[in-house]
C-alpha cells in the first residue's frame, strides 16, 4: 500500500478518491468538542439543537470533519511530508450530521521545486469532503513540502526509519 508521495508522483490536475469513508458517530463528535474544549450547544446539547437551531439535531464540528479529510488524504498525498506549510482556504460549505459517512478526494493544482534546496519540492492541493448523499461540506486548499526521489534515498527509501529485524531467539529473521 502506498503512503504518500514524492514530489515525482505528483502530477497537476490528478485527483486522488480516498478510500474508505468514515461515519461520523455522536460519540466521536462529542469526544472531540471536548478534547478541543469547544462546548458549544450546538454540538453537545441535542434539546438546544431541537429546540433553537434551523438544523433541528445537532451538527458535527468543523474542525472534526476538517481533520477526518486531513487524515484521509496523509496516504494518497502527504504520507512523505517533510512539512505541510500552509493552509490555505478552508471552507464548510453544508453540514454534517452523526450517522453522516464522509468520503474525500483531492486534486492537485499545482507544484514547484523549492528555491532553497533541490532535494523537495511544494505540492498545491485541494481537498473536498462530502457525505453518503454526495454533498459537498467541506473544501480546503493546503501547500505541502514533500520529498523528491533523491531526498528518500538518502534517507532510506519508501519506508525511512525502518528498523531490521535482528536474528535472536525470538525472532530468527528472514531465511
């Protein structure tokens, strides 16, 4: 399974569909708002959200959809990050609700070789997030530095830091 890109890989206007989706359970949303110490009623009071809002029911958190996209995207564009440097644009343009399946894709829109140093390269994506229905409800563009073939094999490969095995009397290696 692939994670991540090197610069390389990357071409303009290639789109990535991240697989799988992730259902968005009350219990994940109520956890994040307060991990996040987001108490807003909006998100955790389900009489306030019947009672007072145009949604009726209450709404996930829009960081915790942003972060689900975010996360869906690390195997198909920034697994080999050396460092994701800005976020451009993030906008929740519909909703998200508990039960809701969200899925992502991502498209790349440009990228550059650093002026800096000729082992990486800055990859310009945007990312949109949709449920089970198809809506679209959340976009955000991103600028990630990431590796070029030359800066992974000095490091090691597709799979840098990884240690191997040693023979001893619970492991005999590889024969």
């Amino acid at each position: 399974m692939q994670f991540g890109r090197s610069y390389e890989e990357f071409e303009v206007g290639a789109t990535y569909r991240h697989w799988p989706g992730k259902t968005v359970t009350e219990f994940d949303d109520h956890m994040f708002c307060l991990l996040t110490m987001n108490h807003h009623p909006l998100h955790l009071d389900e009489h306030y959200a019947e009672e007072t809002t145009q949604f009726g029911r209450n709404v996930v958190v829009g960081n915790y959809v942003y972060s689900i996209l975010l996360g869906m995207s690390v195997p198909d564009v920034s697994g080999k990050a050396i460092a994701n440097l800005e976020i451009e644009s993030l906008r929740h343009v519909a909703p998200t609700f508990h039960g809701d399946t969200l899925y992502g894709e991502t498209t790349v829109l440009d990228k550059w070789e650093s002026t800096s140093k000729d082992d990486r390269g800055v990859v310009h994506v945007e990312t949109i997030g949709y449920n089970q229905d198809g809506t679209v409800v959340c976009i955000f563009r991103r600028k990630v530095m990431v590796p070029k073939n030359n800066y992974l094999e000095a490091r090691g490969g597709d799979q840098p830091g990884r240690p191997i095995p040693r023979e001893d009397r619970n492991w005999p290696g590889h024969q």
